[in-house]
C-alpha cells in the first residue's frame, strides 16, 4: 500500500500541472505563409543597448522568421501632417497581420516605460487609421509617452502589404492626442474614455451625421450617458475631432460593426473586470472541486 501511494501522489500533482501550466512552447513561432513573417519596427533614436533591450522585450529571437524596419521623425510626416521631422523615436512595436474578422490585440509589453497611451487607445486610434485585424506588441526601453509606436505601426502595416489613407492616419493620431489629454489633464479614467470615443464613433456610423451641429449633439448625449464632465474647450477638442471623423473616406457600415465588435471587447474588460484566466472563478473552481475528489482518492486507499 505504501509503495501505491509513492507513485499514485506524484502523479496527481503532475496531472494538476499539467491542467494548470500552458504546454511549454516550441524554440520559434511558425510562420503563416498566407499572411507574412511578424515585422518588427524600432524607434530611431534607440542606442545599440537599448535596441537590444527591446529586441528581448519582444522576443524577437523567439520568431521563426520575421522583418525588420525603422522609424524616424521623417516618416511621421508619412502619416501626420505638420509633424515634427526631428522628433525623437523610442517606442518600438511587433505587428503580426492575422485573418479578416480577427480583430486587433494589444499588448503593451513595457507598461511602466509606456506613460500616457493604454492599449486600448492604440487599438481604438488603430480602427480609425483602417487597421482592423492585427496581433501588436509594444516596447520601450525607457519611459516615453507611446505616441509615436502609432507611426511606426503605420510603417510596419504597410510593410506587410497593407494599405493606409494618410488622412485617416492624421485623424487617428488626433484621436490618439484627444485621448492622452483627456485622461491626463482632464483626469478622466481610462476606460471611460476608450469606451466614450468608441461610442461616438459608433453613433457616428450610425447616424451619419449631415452637420457639425448633429456631432455636437452627438458628443452632448454621449457624455451625458457616461456621466462625463468636461471643460468648455475639452468639449470642443471632441467635437471637432468627430467632425473630421465624419467627414472620412470610410465604409460606416462596415466600420460600425466593427466598433460594435470592440464596444463589446471593452465591455467585457472593464464591465465584468475578469479577463484573465488566473481570476476566472469556474477556473479556480474546477481546481477546488480537482482537489476535493483526490483527498477522496487519497483516503479511500486507506479504507
């Protein structure tokens, strides 16, 4: 009976592991050969230190296969107008091109070196630039507000054979600046105001607004709704804002389902405030209920 339970306890506790722990992963990640290698895109101004420092955030060396560019302060006159050629580039970022209908995932791999732009900004700002199915990573090696990662975003995007309307890029980044203000000087939270600048834009779809008097209306009732306060000229930065959403190129059918899609992502994430799976309660109690039937186990040995 000893000799039972030697082997019999150890191989329970693996089988738990097994349940818990994610199957280690292979040296290097495959590549899609439909969509492209992942590209990697850094800032310009990085040292050879800190370029090395971003290569590991990202796990670069973890990709079978990928591409390599850089951004400077001359590409961001590419994609924003009256921007600053001399601008300095830190933050870096890793774009993977996924399926149609996928949707985009974020993820800020440095978030104490990344100070003002959540990922929820990016992806927002990512929509209306016409990105819509991508996996983005995003890196500095030192603290930086993270508005110019959205450039070198724009690069890599087209890097992989995709194509942006710079005008639509000039508005995103807008949108991106709007949003930073709002949460930084305005101090309004930042969950409330991804899922205010996504409603908008969703009533923007939908209502299609004829007149920069119907937008104003628009952001009236949207802040109202969401019980937001804002300065006279904070208000303004938001109308105007939508107006030049109003006024693009976009398919708003289109696009609308694609907000409601990420109205939806943004509900789930701050509404139910569990997404990760080490919160989840059926998870936790799967391993309660594992655990109950293997005392179980244990003790029927010794009846």
């Amino acid at each position: 009976m000893k000799r039972k339970i030697k082997w019999a306890l150890p191989a329970a506790l693996a089988l738990m592991a097994s349940l818990i722990l994610p199957p280690a992963a292979s040296a290097d990640t495959p590549v899609d050969e439909r969509l492209g290698v992942p590209i990697v895109v850094y800032g310009a101004n990085l040292s050879d230190a800190e370029k090395a420092s971003v290569k590991e955030s990202l796990d670069v060396d973890d990709e079978a296969e990928m591409e390599e560019i850089t951004v400077s302060g001359e590409d961001l006159g590419k994609y924003i107008k009256d921007s600053n050629p001399r601008a300095r580039m830190y933050s870096s970022a890793k774009i993977t091109v996924t399926d149609a209908g996928s949707g985009l995932v974020i993820q800020i791999v440095t978030p104490d070196n990344i100070t003002q732009v959540t990922s929820d900004m990016y992806a927002n700002a990512m929509l209306t630039a016409g990105i819509e199915d991508a996996n983005v990573d995003v890196a500095s090696p030192k603290p930086v507000s993270g508005h110019s990662a959205l450039a070198g975003i724009y690069k890599a995007y087209e890097a992989s054979g995709g194509e942006l309307d710079t005008e639509r890029t000039d508005v995103a980044n807008d949108e991106l600046s709007v949003a930073t203000d709002l949460t930084e000087k305005s101090g309004v939270e930042e969950q409330k105001v991804n899922e205010l600048l996504t409603n908008l834009k969703q009533q923007i779809a939908d209502q299609k607004p004829a007149t920069k008097e119907d937008v104003e209306r628009i952001v009236k009732e949207q802040l109202d709704k969401l019980q937001i306060e804002l300065k006279p000229e904070d208000r303004q930065l938001l109308i105007d804002l939508m107006d030049r959403i109003r006024q693009l190129d976009i398919d708003f059918g289109k696009w609308s389902d694609k907000l409601s899609q990420f109205g939806q992502e943004l509900n789930d994430k701050y509404g139910d405030k569990i997404k990760e799976t080490l919160k989840d309660e059926g998870f936790w109690q799967s391993v309660k209920d594992f655990f109950n039937k293997l005392i179980d186990t244990v003790k029927s040995w010794f009846s």
